[in-house]
C-alpha cells in the first residue's frame, strides 16, 4: 500500500491535538517531580536534624512521616501522568497506523483517550491532595509565630 503525501498531512493533522495535551502532560510531570525533589531535600534535612540534634527528633519524626504520605501521593501521581503519556502516545501511533492502513481504530483510539484522561484526571487529584497536605502542615508549622 501506498501512501500519498496528502495523506500523510492529514494523518499530521489528526495527531496535532494529542501532541498538544502530551506537551501539557510533561510539564505535568515536571511539576510534580520537582515537588518530589523538594520533599525529598526536606527530608534529607529532617534526617541529618534527628541526628544532631535529639530534643527536636518528635518533632522531626512527626514531620517526617507527613512528608512520607506527600512523597506516596507525589508518586501515584507521577505514575498516573506517565501512564496517560504512554496512552496518548499510543493513540498518536494508532492514529497514523489506522489512517495509513485504512484500519478501524476509531473505538480503540477512543478507549485509550479515554483512559488517558482519566488517569490524567487522577493524577490531578493526587497533586491536589498533596498539595492540601502541604498547606496545612506548612500552616501548621507557622502558626505559634503567627499569634
């Protein structure tokens, strides 16, 4: 089978859109690695604290395991993002091999886009729950310096 060049700019066009969103994914991603960097150097900071200094370890501890639950929340997320990546880069692929081979993928393509946004959706939730957890800790940890 052959395929003409006007065909190919039409199969261009058709996965315009979902490169579009997997940009928009990967500065998802960067986001919340970045967000899991920066709890991981807190906790870095948290452990040698404990350490050094002993009449501040239950507070340290206590910090810490808050800021285990944000790194768990982080981590679903990311793995959400990545998993709505690789759906969407398989409706990118689907989309050329289907339209270059005249296959019917229209349903399959729909699927993985739907579960693409669903895990995207998901991952959304993460980050705003830890995003919550952070708040609140960070409010808690300023509010004696605040009265």
């Amino acid at each position: 089978m052959e395929i003409q060049l006007g065909d190919v700019s039409h199969i261009i066009q058709l996965a315009i859109a979902p490169v579009f969103l997997l940009t928009g994914v990967g500065t998802n991603l960067l986001v919340l690695t970045n967000r899991l960097a920066r709890i991981i150097d807190r906790s870095r900071v948290l452990e040698d604290r404990i350490d050094t200094d002993k009449s501040a370890q239950a507070d340290c501890v206590a910090e810490l395991k808050i800021l285990y639950r944000r790194t768990h929340l982080i981590n679903r997320a990311i793995t959400l993002s990545t998993t709505c990546a690789l759906f969407i880069c398989v409706v990118i692929a689907a989309l050329f091999v289907g339209d270059a081979l005249g296959l019917g993928l229209a349903k399959f393509i729909a699927t993985l886009f739907v579960l693409a946004m669903l895990a995207l959706i998901g991952s959304f939730i993460y980050l705003l729950r830890e995003i919550f957890i952070s708040t609140a800790t960070m409010a808690m940890r300023h509010r004696p310096m605040l009265k």
